[in-house]
C-alpha cells in the first residue's frame, strides 16, 4: 500500500501540474476583478497538491505495507484478461455488429470466469444477447451497433 | 399543490405506467437480492433502459428499481448472511439467526412489511415537505445557490469512509474533471483538446457507469474463483398479526428515523440501517435477545433502510444537491431526460414532479405485494452463477454507455473510469466524493462567478445574505463533525489494539 500510494501521489501531481500550466493560458475575465476561465482549475489543482502533500505525510508514518497489487497473482491476471476482451469487444462493436460480437464475447468472458459447463455458457450468450437486442431495440427502439456494409 | 397531486396521479395510473413501476420493482428485487450488485450499480446499469421512454415512465421505472434493490439486499442477508446490498448489513444480525432457526419466511415477511412502512413514510414526507422547501430555494440567487454548493461539497468529508484526506483527494479530482469542456461564463473550450465530443464536457452517465459498475464487476472478477454453489432455504410460515403489531413501534420510529436521515445529504441508507438498528437496541425491551434472531431487530433496519429513498430525493428534486450516490445517479437520469431538479422543476414541470411521488408510493406497494407472495421465487435468483452474471454486466455497460448519443466516446469513457474506479477501490480511494464533485462543481463554479459579476469582484456578497450564512454554517459543521467523528473512531481502534 506505501509503495502505491507514492505512485499515485506522483501521478496527481503531474495531472494537476498539467491542468494548472494549461490554464495559464486561459483568457482573462472581461469584467475587473472577475476570476477568469483559469481562476477554479487552478485554485483545484493548488488544492490537489496541498492534499497529496498531507496524503505523502501520512503514508511515510504508515506500517501498512502490505501489497495492493500483486502481478503475479492469477487474480489480477484474470481482471487483466477480462479487461482485454471487453476493450476487444468495445473496439470491433461498430465494425462487426452488436449481434455477432456479443454472444462471442460473452462466451469468452464466461470461459475466462470459469472453464467448466461449456454448452450451458454457449446458451446463456445467446440467450443474453437476444434478451438484450429485444429489450434495447425492439421495445425501447434505442438503436445498437449494426455491422459495417461494405 | 393539489391540483399538480391530481395530474399526477392521473399520469401514474395508467396501465402501461402500473407495468413500468412493477417491472422497475422486479428488476430492483433481483438487482438487490444480488450479492455485489448495489442498489446504486443497478440504477445506473439501467438508465440506458429509460433512454426511449418519457421522462415519467423512465424515472418511476428508476425509482422502482431504486425501492426493490434496497429491499432486495434483505433477502440475501437473511437467506445466507450476505448483505446485498450496503444498505441491508445491519439485516444480517437478526436475520440470519431467524434463517437458522427455520424462521426465515417470518424474517423475509417483516422485512417486507418493513421496509413498505419506511417507503410509504418517506414517499409522504417527500410528497408533502419537497414542495414547501421549493418554494423556499426559489429566492435562491447565485450567491445562495454558491453557498448551498459548497455545503453539497462539504459532504465529501463524511462519505469519505476512514481516509478522509483521500476523499478529498477523489473530491478534488472530480472537481477538476468538471472544469473539462466550455466555461459556464465566458463560453471558453478548457481542456477539450479540440475534441468536440468534450465540449460539453465529460458525459456523466459513462462516467457513473464505470465508476460503479465496471470497478466492481471487475472486483468480483478477480474473487470469482471457487465460488460454491448457494444452498438456502425459504422455511416457515409469514408472521402473523400479532407479531406484525408487536414490531408497529419500531416500524414507525424506523421509517421516520429512516427518513429524516435520507433528507440529509451524505448520510445513506446503509448509516439509516445501523443508527435504527442502534435505536432498537437502546430502547427495545427485547434488546436483551439482540444477536439471537429478534424479529423486530429485521423492522428496525429494513423499515430505515427504505426510509431513506424518499428522503434521500427531498434534497435532489427541490435543490439539485443529490443526498447518496443512487440520488447522483438519479440526478443524471433527470438531466439526461432534459430535466434540472431544482426550484424550477416544481415550477416548470409541477405534474412530473407529484407523478414522481405518486410512482414512488406505488412502487412501495408492489415491493408489498411481490415481497409478500412471491419472495420464494425472487430468492432463487441469489443462485445464479457469478460466473455468468459479470460478464453480463460488462456487456451492458458496454450497450448503455454507447446507447446514450449513439457514440462509442462515451464508451471509450465509460472504460476509463471503470479503470480509475478499479485502481481506486484497490488503493481505498471512496468513489462517491468523485461523482458529487462532477454534480456540484459546475454549480459552484458558475454560482461564484456570476455573484462576483452581480458585486463587481466584491466577496462581501456571500456575508450580507442570510441564507448563505447559514450555508457556510452548515459547511463548517459538517466538516467538523466527520473530523471529529473520524478521531473518535481512530482513539476508538487505539484502544481496542492496546487492550488486544
């Protein structure tokens, strides 16, 4: 956890440092002694620094070092791997369509769940999607991502 | 008022409305009987769903699910000691022990009663209390509506949990998320990177979606190993009359402590829950049982719990400051249906608000009905398999972020705060500070602005009204209070580490 907490402190910093010094080239207000479009992002990011300050303060007295990320552990590697095909599936939805992509994508995020009932899985897949695409098109006529015509 | 109450009324009983309140009930039972799946990634996982319909059908629908899934943790707390949601944990004491004893159809049932007596309690105290509170925010001007922000801000200190420095962190972090897209005043792009999908800036209901949905489905994806099937029983009969008004006095004082906690911000149902819980304790002559399976240990929770959900909207609809997360959520979908809660609504768009109130009550009396007759079927649901039911999330996040504007951008968002979601919840960040820092940011903002533009740059606007006084009043107390309660807590573990 310390050693996190460092990493992230450090990530803050850089997002506030940024939106402060791109602030600076922020318009000033047209009415005198008005804050201009620079005035709260600054101001925040000020704050955020002061915060992560206190954050570093506190963290350098802490005995908690316990890790919160382990790369090894077969856990994370899953939450990776579940990640990867959803960032998949959002990608190729507008190319290969709403119909075709998700029943495939379901099934592979059962199988990275749990490897076990195949055929069961298969149909909740297809079941889900047709549940979906009814509820979302045909009832609520909220159109979803059809394939690409070529 | 009445004449609004009327229209309303008239709009809600139409039968296809009756169909949307009873499926949102439905929906929220099983959403809440989950275990993982909160009251709050329900609402938001199904706005989308309201996409194509009225604002009416869509927020009563939302309100359904709202009123069933904070019933709905009930059920598996009692069945198999697994809150659903937070708001059911203080359910698990009493109720799990009744389950034990073969009692769990008499626990399920006073849940159910319960929490329809907290429900319909607050739904009148939102019907009745809103409308005058409006008419009060309606001499609200910038400054008020700046000090009244701040105040909504201050919050962040008591939902922060135990780190109260990280959740101002995430509180601040929202607020500079909220600064992205076109000055409210000057119409200037900030941080838009030419992008023209981020001049209005980032789009809220994408944001809630990855926050509360994608981080926990990603949560319980890493814990979904080995997960065994689950074995309950629904034994024993429903409680009977004299057992029902045995529990009347702590349904009453439950459903109105319930209330009174939902209508002030920052404190949700699951505090509603343990405060009734500690009430009944303190004054209950079966207080001495507490621990064993008590049955009006269940009413005193369940009877909060869902006091909060009309209390909890007092402060949304009538000063756009939601008063949880499922309230923010809410807040979203109004927007999203082109409405800004606020004095104005009840001005403006008076028939929508009371048909609100009126779906509210409604939604109570199904949570009622499908509690009492049919808890056996809905407590099946708490056996559906992990393993099929968070792949099924993703996917509709996936769906109702893209069905929002038709925009895989808001996809694209969607996964980037279900990422930082993620990544805050492993380094104990609270989620929540971020989303009422992106709700009331704007606000403050604009508010500040346009008061020093009403005062030409003067600050002596925000000390010569009385109303933002007592705001700023307010703001300082509320800090206070949860630095205070904070080290109370903190002496309190020091001393329990130093007796172990």
């Amino acid at each position: 956890m310390k050693k996190g907490n460092y990493v992230i402190s450090l990530i803050l910093v850089i997002i506030a440092a940024v939106f402060f010094f791109l602030a600076n080239d922020f318009p000033a207000n047209i009415i005198e002694n008005v804050p201009g479009p620079n005035f709260f992002p600054q101001v925040i990011a000020i704050g955020i620094i002061i915060l992560v300050v206190i954050m570093v303060y506190e963290n350098y007295h802490s005995t908690d070092n316990t890790p919160v990320l382990d790369f090894g552990s077969p856990e994370l590697h899953r939450s990776i791997r579940t990640l990867i095909v959803t960032i998949a599936y959002s990608t190729l939805l507008n190319i290969i369509g709403f119909l075709i992509m998700t029943p495939v994508c379901l099934f592979c995020l059962m199988m990275i769940m749990d490897k076990s009932k195949k055929t069961k899985k298969m149909a909740a897949a297809i079941i889900t999607t047709l549940i979906i695409y009814v509820s979302f098109e045909v009832v609520l006529s909220v159109p979803l991502p059809q394939m690409i015509q070529l | 008022m009445s004449a609004a109450l009327l229209q309303g009324i008239m709009i809600i009983f139409q039968p296809s409305m009756i169909a949307i309140i009873a499926l949102g009930v439905i929906g929220g039972m099983i959403i809440g009987s989950l275990p993982g799946l909160t009251a709050t990634m329900g609402v938001a996982l199904l706005v989308p769903l309201t996409f194509g319909m009225n604002p009416v059908s869509g927020l009563v629908m939302l309100l359904g699910i709202y009123c069933g899934a904070i019933y709905g943790g009930s059920v598996s707390a009692i069945l198999i000691r697994t809150p659903g949601t937070p708001a059911a944990a203080a359910t698990v004491i009493e109720g799990y022990m009744l389950a034990k004893k073969g009692l769990a159809g008499k626990a399920l049932g006073m849940s159910t009663i319960a929490s329809f007596c907290g429900g319909m309690v607050s739904a009148l105290a939102l019907t009745f209390i809103s409308p005058q509170l409006a008419k009060v925010a309606l001499s609200f001007g910038p400054p008020e509506y700046f000090a009244l922000a701040l105040f909504g801000l201050s919050i962040i200190s008591s939902i922060s949990g135990d780190n109260v420095i990280k959740g101002l962190i995430a509180g601040f972090f929202g607020l500079l998320l909220a600064t992205i897209g076109l000055d409210p005043i000057t119409g200037y792009p900030r941080f838009t990177f030419d992008s023209t999908n981020l001049l209005s800036g980032i789009s809220f209901i994408p944001v809630l979606i990855g926050l509360f949905a994608v981080s926990e489905a990603l949560t319980t994806t890493e814990n979904i190993a080995g997960q065994k099937d689950i074995d309950f029983d629904v034994a024993g009969a429903l409680p009977t009359w004299s057992e029902i008004k045995g529990c009347l006095k702590t349904i009453i004082k439950g459903s109105f402590l319930g209330t009174f906690i939902g209508i002030i911000p920052g404190a949700g149902a699951d505090i509603a829950a343990f405060v009734s819980y500690g009430e009944w304790k303190r004054s209950s002559k079966d207080a001495a049982q507490a621990g064993t399976g008590v049955l009006s240990g269940v009413a005193a929770p369940e009877s909060a719990n869902n006091g909060v959900t009309g209390g909890a909207l007092v402060p949304l609809l009538t000063l756009g400051v939601p008063g949880d997360a499922v309230a923010a959520v809410l807040l979203g979908a109004l927007m999203l249906q082109g409405l800004r809660p606020g004095p104005m609504l009840f001005k403006d768009n008076a028939e929508v608000v009371f048909a609100l109130f009126v779906g509210l009550m409604v939604a109570n009396v199904f949570m009622l009905i499908f509690g009492l007759f049919g808890i056996r079927f809905f407590a099946r649901v708490i056996t559906v398999p992990k393993q099929i039911l968070t792949p099924i999330i993703f996917i509709l996040c996936i769906v109702g972020s893209y069905a929002i504007n038709n925009n895989m951008f808001d996809v694209v968002v969607m996964m980037i705060f279900g990422i930082i979601g993620y990544i805050m919840q492993k380094f104990k960040f609270p989620i929540s500070p971020i989303v009422l820092a992106l709700i009331l940011g704007p606000m403050a903002e604009g508010e500040l602005r346009r008061s020093l533009v009403i005062s030409q740059g003067s600050y002596s606007i925000f000390f010569s009204r009385p109303i933002c006084l007592l705001f700023f009043a307010l703001t300082i107390i509320s800090i206070a209070g949860s630095y205070m309660s904070q080290r109370k807590k903190a002496k309190q573990m020091q001393t329990e580490n130093s007796t172990l």
